[in-house]
C-alpha cells in the first residue's frame, strides 16, 4: 500500500476536497492540532493518483511539496484511530472508541494519599501504564500504598500478584475498599519500612515507591532486595532527585529514565545484571 501525501494551510483543505478528481481515489485529510497545517492523504494499491492531486492543488492556489511511502496494509486500515481518542465530553458522560482499552479507575481516596492529581501520583501512574505492555502478567509491589490507586491502575493493566502496604493502617482500608469497587484484586496490608518487626517482603518484578526522598534513601537498603526487574522512586522534590538516583545506584541500579512533573521528579531504575 503506498500513500501519498503533502501539507497545506488549513484554509486550503475544503477547497481541495470540492475540485479534487480523483476517480477511484479517495483523498483524506488530517489536521495538526498544533500548527495551522493540515495533511492530504491519499492510500491506493494501483494507479498513479498524484496528476489528479497536483491539478487540484494548482485549482486552489496552494503550493506544497508531494511525497510518498510505503505503509503496511493493516497500518492504512486502522490509521483513523490514531485521530479518535477518549473524550469527556460532560461531567459524567465519556466516550470512548471501542478499540481503546482504558483502566477507569472509580475510588474515594478519603484520608489517605493518591488522588491521581498529585504529581508524584500522576508521574507513578504513567510509569506503571508504559511498563504494562512488557510486565503484564508480572508481580507487582506498591511500598506506600495510601488510597491505594497505583495497585488498582497495575491490578487493571494486567499486572498479577498486586501488593501494596502502608504504615497507615486507615490508607490500608481505603486500598481495600477501592480495590472491591474497582473488581480487582489486590493484597493490602500494614507495615513500616524500618520497622523492628521485619516481613518478607519477597522479591517483585514491578516495585513502586511513592514516599517521600528522604525517606527512599533511608530506607533503600530495605527497598532494593524486592525488586526484581523494575523500580519506579517517587515523592522527590527535583533538588534532592540526584542524592536519592545517587544511593539506588551506590546499591546496583541505573536510571532507565525520569519524570518531572511541576517540582517533582520521579525516576524509573532497574537493577543492573552483574
């Protein structure tokens, strides 16, 4: 399939749609939210339709430069969902194309932490939804669990074994109520990093770390056993970001990548294989 395409000036597209004679080819457009310019696009299997598309273009008084690519058929079928996405177009109402699998996440965050607004939150949660085309099926940790929003985003997204703890123990039944009016299951219990009374925490592929810095650095001895493949450190202010990168690599982890959001930043790591 071979697709050929120029841009013009939004104020051409109409135009170019009335004196476009194409015969048997059908002449598309998809507009760049960010720029006053717009794509013209045509996808055929046999023919030459760029005469049709040039005279068109000379009508209106448009000048552009044509190019053309060669696409995978299913590419060019399933191109027009890349321009229909989510909306919300009302308080309540949602809509969504049926080809967009979305972890909607219904929960009273009460007095405990994680809303989905907070920064560290909101950064946590886009580690867990990149991570889940490679970890779905893998265990995953949630150190610090609060409203317990991080475990029912990974429990949604295909994640198994979902824990979460929280020194809290009102955050831990906040997690436990959510996790039920969400259908999902997860393990929430309460407990301490440095507390006198150890658990084994076990070993997870995923673990998420959303406190605050010192406390990542204090307690990194303690954090770095569990995790398996994947660690994702939030609750550091951007300042302090390099100190808490600093101890996770002092004990075998490297920086995949980080995110800042506001004056937060929160850093996806993994253990490096010796």
């Amino acid at each position: 399939m071979t697709k050929l395409y120029c841009s013009v000036p939004e104020r051409f597209v109409n135009p170019l749609f009335e004196v476009f004679d194409g015969g048997e080819f059908v002449l598309s457009s998809y507009r760049d939210v960010e720029s006053d310019l717009a794509e013209m696009r045509i996808y055929f299997e046999e023919g030459d339709p760029r005469p049709a598309l040039e005279q068109a273009l000379e009508i209106v008084g448009a000048k552009a430069e044509l190019f053309s690519e060669e696409v995978a058929d299913e590419d060019w079928k399933f191109a027009y969902r890349r321009h229909f996405k989510t909306e919300h177009v009302s308080r309540r109402i949602v809509v969504q194309p049926e080809w967009e699998e979305l972890a909607v996440i219904k929960f009273d965050p009460g007095l405990a932490f994680g809303t989905g607004k907070h920064e560290t939150t909101k950064a946590s949660l886009q580690f867990i939804d990149e991570l889940s085309d490679e970890f779905r099926g893998s265990s995953f940790l949630d150190m610090g669990c609060g409203s317990g929003i991080l475990s029912i985003a990974a429990a949604k997204l295909g994640y198994t074994s979902v824990r979460g703890f929280d020194l809290d123990v009102a955050a831990v039944e906040s997690s436990i109520e959510n996790a039920a009016k969400n259908g999902v299951e997860a393990e929430f219990f309460k407990y301490a990093l440095g507390s006198k009374h150890k658990r084994d925490l076990g070993v997870s592929d995923v673990v998420v770390a959303n406190i605050l810095g010192p406390l990542l650095i204090r307690f990194a001895d303690e954090i770095a056993p569990c995790v398996g493949s994947r660690l994702v450190i939030s609750g550091i202010l951007t300042e302090f970001y390099p100190e808490v990168l600093a101890a996770y690599r002092q004990r075998g982890f490297e920086e995949i990548s980080s995110k800042t959001i506001g004056e937060w930043t929160t850093g996806l790591l993994r253990p490096v294989k010796s």
